[in-house]
C-alpha cells in the first residue's frame, strides 16, 4: 500500500529495457539492476530512461561496477541532458539485505532516490512493479537501519509509444507470438475504424441519455462539450481540398522513396558488373 510521497510516472520502454537486461543476464545470475533516469518535479518522479549497470552477487557480498555507471551516465547526458539520475532498479520480487548497500551509493548520486523493482519471475501470473524510497528508522545515538516505503505507481507513454504498445498487443492474439508491421495506410485505416467506433459508442450513449434509459452524467456531458469545442469548423469542400493534398503530398513521397531505393539497387549491381 503506498504512503505519502511523490507518485513514480513510468513509460513503456524502461521496463521493455528492464526485461530485456534481464533476459541478457549472465549466466547464473539471478537478477539484474541498473540506473534509471528521468525528470522530477514538486508531485513526481517521471522515469524516461534507464541502463543496466554490470554487478556480482552472492550470499555474503555484492561487487557493483560503479565505473560503468559513471561512464554510462556521462553517454546519456550527451543525448539527452534533461535526465537525471532519479534512483536504480532491481528485478525481482523482494527486497535483499544487498539492496541496502546499493541504496546508498545511489543516495550519493541523487537526493531521496527511487528503488524500482520489477518481478521478472511473474509469481502472481504478471510482471509487478513497484516504487520505493528508503526512510532511516531507530533509536538516535544507537544503530539505525533503514525502511522501504512504498510509493504510488502510474504508467504514462507519449504518442509513440502508444503505437509501439499497440503493437505489442497484437501478438496476444497471434499464435507464434510475432507480427510485422504495418504500412502506413494500413495504420491510418486502422486508427480510422478506432474513431468510428468510439463516435458509435458515443452516439449510442447519447441516444439513451435523450430516451431517458440511462441517466445522464454531467461529468460525461462536459466532455463532449469540451471535445465539441476542440473540433475546428471547416466546410466540407475545404476538408476535402485539404485530404487530398496531403494525400498527393504522401504519395509523392512514397514515389521519390521508391524512386531512389530502385536507383541505388540499380548502382550496386553496375558497380558489381
């Protein structure tokens, strides 16, 4: 159950990363842990980014290649200087004695640091993931340990990754578990049919709203409203114009495309003669 404290916002491709590390383990090793990157405000912690950081580890010790770490931080930078070190992920269910002592070099490197973990094992059938931040407790003067508290748990995606995810999904229904990709016409039919089918759902809920079988919601009613409003009024002849030169202006591309695709093959097989 979380506590008070900022809410972790994660997006698909740290943990597509995460289990992908993990599944590119050494051999004998039973976990993987890594640095994750991302932004922080006054509410969240948004993770945007991550990388696996090499380490050993045994029943008595645990040897982390802080270098590494260094190194790999210092290459994101470059790229994406916006990151920030926001904490370091394990997977796994549990919290081990070892994360302890990892907790506290990432507490050098960042104020208050997230432990991420994710349960590659699937105990309960899916892939858990958890926040925590660590909280000091015990008697001041004597020894003190340490306390993981957990944190609420939210995953975002922009745009992109939303096709990516839905992708994904895709080879729920697929026997081999794969599927190509499709073409761009193929998408914009596909994402089409998507919004035919929600103005359905739409217009059968106002319908019974009007009818007087369900009872209207007022939240529901501001947001048509609200969608109503966002829709720009363009007379029909102005759209149409518009569609079709956009759609000259993509098949143009895909003409010059494959244009030069068939030039360059035709290059490579003079240069061969």
């Amino acid at each position: 159950m979380a506590v008070y404290g900022p809410v972790v916002k994660i997006h698909p491709v740290v943990l597509a990363s995460i289990a992908d590390s993990y599944e590119r383990r050494n051999e004998g090793a039973t976990r993987v842990i890594g640095t994750i990157l991302g932004t922080i405000d006054k509410h969240s912690v948004e993770i945007t980014n991550c990388f696996s950081v090499p380490h050993n580890e045994s029943e008595d010790e645990v040897a982390v290649d802080m270098e590494f770490a260094k190194n790999m931080y210092e290459l994101h930078k470059k790229v994406s200087p916006s990151e920030a070190i926001v904490g370091w992920y394990a997977t796994g269910f549990d919290i081990t004695e070892h994360s302890v002592l990892i907790h506290e070099y990432y507490s050098r490197e960042a104020q208050n640091p997230i432990h991420l973990t994710l349960d590659t094992t699937l105990q309960n059938g899916k892939m858990n993931v958890r926040a925590y931040v660590s909280a000091q407790m015990g008697v001041p003067g004597k020894t003190v340990g340490v306390m993981f508290t957990p944190l609420t748990v939210k995953h975002i995606y922009y745009d992109t990754e939303r096709i990516g995810i839905d992708l994904l999904h895709t080879t729920c229904a697929s026997p081999s578990r794969t599927n190509g990709l499709t073409s761009d016409l193929a998408q914009v039919g596909t994402s089409a049919a998507r919004v035919q089918d929600m103005l359905t759902t739409v217009l059968a809920y106002i319908e019974d709203v009007l009818s007087g079988k369900v009872i209207a919601d007022n939240s529901v009613g501001r947001c048509l409203m609200d969608l109503l409003n966002k829709v720009p009024f363009i007379p029909a002849e102005d759209f149409e114009s518009m569609l079709n030169s956009n759609i000259n202006d993509l098949l143009m591309v895909t003409y010059l495309t494959n244009l030069a695709q068939a030039q360059i093959s035709l290059n490579e097989k003079l240069v061969v003669l």
